[in-house]
C-alpha cells in the first residue's frame, strides 16, 4: 500500500515538472493547432502589394502557392500592376475600408476552428443562437447607445438580408385580413426590400413601392413600410411616413453606427435590424440581427428561421463572437474612431474634388451632435447620392461610366436616372482611384 502511494506521488511530481515545463508565462505549447496557424500565417504574409490579398480558401498555383486576389484595376502575379484605362469600382457596398483595421489587429481578431468545433445542429439549451453572442449583441447597443435592447428580443439571420424577409413574413401573417399585407418603402430605397419581396412571390404580402403614395389613403389594408435609417443611398435618418393602427415597420438600421452617422438617440423601434456587415465590415460572415419588441412577432421569426435554415452557422457565429468581443475590449472606441476617421475624411475629398464645377451635387447632410462621442461631428456617410445638374445630363451614369467611374444608376433606388450613387466604404484603392477619375471629369 505505502508502495503504492509513493510511485503515485512520483508521478504527480512529474506531470506537476513536466505541466511546468509545457507552460511558459501561462501560454501552453501549440500541439494540433500549430499547422493550420503556420498555413494562415504563410498566406498572410504574402503581400500581393498591398493592392491585393491572398486567402486560406483561394486558388493555388501548382497546388501550393496561393494566389494574389487584386484589388479593381491591379494585375499580376503580385497585384503590382496599375491598370492605367480602367473604371473606378464604386458600385457595390463591400465593406473593405474596415480591412486595414482588421490587419492591424490580426491576433486579437484571429479564430482558429478545431474540427469538432460545435457539430450538432444545436446548442445545450436547444437553441440556434449563442447565449454568449447575444449577450454581447447586448453589450455592443449599450455601449454605444444606438438602440434599446433591453427586455426585447434576438433573433440572428444570414445576414440582414434572410432577417429582413423573416420580418416581412412575420408582419404580415400578424395581420388576420385575408388580402396580402402591402410592402412599401420611401423613395430613394434599397433595392432589395423590392427584389427580395417579389422573389418570394407569397400570398401574405407584396411589393407595392412608394410609401408616400400610401399616406394618405386611409384604406390601404395592412402596410409593412421599410425605413431605412441612415438611409442607403441618401444616408438620411429616416423615419416611418406611414402611422396608424394598420401600419409596421421594420427599421433597417444596418449603417446606424459611429461610422458613417451621428448617433442623435438610443433607437427605440419595435423592431429593427443591424448587421455585422456594416458594423465590422464582415459582409463575407453573412450574420445580422434583429431586435424585436413583441413576443409573436419574435416566436414567428424565430420560427422562419427554423424552418428555413436550422439557425446560423455556428462558425459564423464563433467568428461574430470574437469581433464583437475586440470591438468592446475599447468600448468601441479604436473601431469606431477608425471608421469615422477614414469614412469622414473620404467624404471631404469627395466634396473637394466635386465642389471645383457645379455639373454635380452631393445629398446635404448636416454636422450633428453625436451621443457616442459626445460631441458634434461631421458628415461621414457610407454612399454619395451624386445628382448631374445639366439639364442634359440625364443619364448620370453613363455620364460617369463614359468617364470611367462605375456606380449605381438612380433606377437601382426607384429614383430618377439623374442621380448615382457611390460607395465610399470599398478599399483605399477603389477610393483613391475614384478621386483620380472625378478629378479629371470636372476639369473637363
Ligand atoms: C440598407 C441595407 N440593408 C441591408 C443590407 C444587407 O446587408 P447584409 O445582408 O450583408 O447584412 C444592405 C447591404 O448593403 C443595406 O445597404
């Protein structure tokens, strides 16, 4: 017996030596994760110029090498090659101005997936979402003072884009009249609150457009209005045109951050939708949110997404985690002094540059006082509306393709064609490229 105890404290000892030996300052030695950190420190150091980036998942030369991915107007093997007659790319809302906040913070922000990461369908407690998540969904609203959360509901999504028909359809089965709920939006819209609508092609709503067109109709059945606040294109903080005892809406508030606007109150909308596209800038996650004030309205959309998908990955889920929790370790200062910075000091080149002729305009946006940083600041919109005042120039985008810059024609938005928008949120390059390209047309 004492035989036995003592060869017990032996080998104590010597997991206890060979325990301190493994850790050192606290950080255990790497064993399995070791590989997939070389592989993503290897094709992170491959520097495609800096007009480009090389990803884990993207095509290989001769199965090894990773291949540059080139910014727009870059080529070559190392994107080091200026495409001299090429269009400046401001037409989609890729979020790449956030990227180099993101570099610059690489091991915070890195995730490393075991391969028994969360296989099941669900989490412990039955559910789709992660309670850690949503808790710091919580967090992220108080700390910035955007939008009251407390006592309401979460519900996540494929992106904003899934969240948004989930609330459409949860609205109009609210509804007991047996006509489809009407779906409008305030001209200038998104166009996807259309598109998507139609697409789905349900008995319980359709798109009918203009929200003005309905308001003063006093019959018009059940209304879901889209009210987009900022607004895409026009970064207006818009507000509902559409009240009563008839009427939802839905308050996209996807750009509703320091970023791109003041932060005048806490919104306080019964139901309303972010996305961590415009928040960190992962469009490519796919995951948004939704906050949601009444029970049914919840349990229904709860319930699309259910039936639709099972809920989100629960890797995209892990990876909004780990953003989230850099973006509070500051209580979203660094993130949010970053985007105002970089979208604030576009926006004054922009006007700069367009302020020489008076053939374009830009949409008015006022300095206001912001909430979140405590003082007044300045425009720093996600989009410019840009509106060709010619009489002639009817057709504002061709005017611009033809001088080589390529936005989105003011048909995309419902709006006339004498209008463009631009994106302002796509990367140093696209941006710089665009300045070059309106900097000769208004010298013409
Ligand atoms: C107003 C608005 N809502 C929703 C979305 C969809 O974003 P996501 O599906 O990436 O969350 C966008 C994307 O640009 C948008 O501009």
């Amino acid at each position: 017996m004492a035989k036995a105890q003592s060869s017990y404290a032996v080998i104590l000892a010597f997991s206890l030596l060979v325990n301190l030996l493994v850790y050192t300052d606290g950080e255990r030695e790497l064993s399995w994760s070791k590989r997939a950190a070389q592989e993503a420190e290897q094709v992170a150091a491959i520097s495609c110029s800096g007009h480009g980036r090389a990803y884990l998942d993207g095509l290989v030369l001769y199965g090894i090498k990773p291949v540059c991915e080139c910014n727009p107007c870059y080529g070559g093997p190392d994107c080091s090659m200026f495409l001299t007659d090429c269009a400046a790319n401001a037409g989609s809302g890729d979020p790449y101005f956030l990227e180099p906040f993101w570099m610059q913070r690489a091991a915070k922000s890195a995730i490393l997936v075991a391969g028994w990461h969360r296989m099941g369908y669900s989490f412990p407690d039955g559910s789709y979402i992660s309670t850690q998540l949503e808790a710091s969904i919580h967090k992220v609203h108080a700390v910035v003072g955007n939008a009251v959360t407390k006592g309401k509901y979460i519900i996540f999504g494929a992106g904003s884009t899934q969240v948004l028909n989930a609330a459409v359809h949860a609205l109009a089965l609210e509804n007991n009249s047996s006509s489809p709920a009407t779906v409008v939006a305030s001209i200038p819209y998104y166009r996807l609150y259309k598109t998507q609508t139609e697409f789905f092609r349900s008995v319980d709503y359709q798109f009918e457009g203009d929200a003005t067109s309905l308001q003063n109709i006093s019959d018009a059945g059940h209304v879901i209005e889209f009210v987009t606040s900022p607004n895409n294109p026009d970064g207006k903080l818009n507000k509902a045109v559409l009240q009563g005892p008839n009427s939802s809406a839905i308050y996209d508030r996807v750009y509703y951050w320091p970023h791109f606007t003041a932060i005048p109150t806490a919104a306080n909308d019964d139901l309303m939708i972010f996305s961590l596209s415009k928040l960190t800038g992962h469009a490519g996650t796919r995951f948004g949110w939704a906050v949601v004030k009444n029970e049914s309205v919840y349990q229904r959309m709860t319930e699309y997404m259910s039936e639709s998908s099972s809920g989100i990955s629960r890797d995209a889920q892990l990876r909004a985690l780990k953003l989230l929790n850099v973006v509070l370790e500051t209580g979203g200062r660094e993130i949010f002094e970053f985007g105002y910075d970089t979208m604030k000091n576009r926006w004054e080149k922009l006007t700069n540059t367009l302020s020489v002729s008076n053939r374009f305009s830009l949409q008015k946006i006022e300095p206001q006082y912001c909430t979140y940083f405590q003082k007044i600041r300045e425009p720093s919109p996600a989009y410019a509306w840009v509106k060709c005042e010619r009489e002639e120039d009817k057709d504002c985008y061709k005017i611009l393709e033809e001088a080589k810059v390529n936005g989105r024609g003011g048909s995309v938005y419902a709006a006339e064609e004498r209008y463009v928008r631009l994106s302002l949120i796509r990367s140093q390059d696209d941006f710089d490229i665009l300045i070059q390209r309106l900097t000769q047309l208004v010298k013409e």
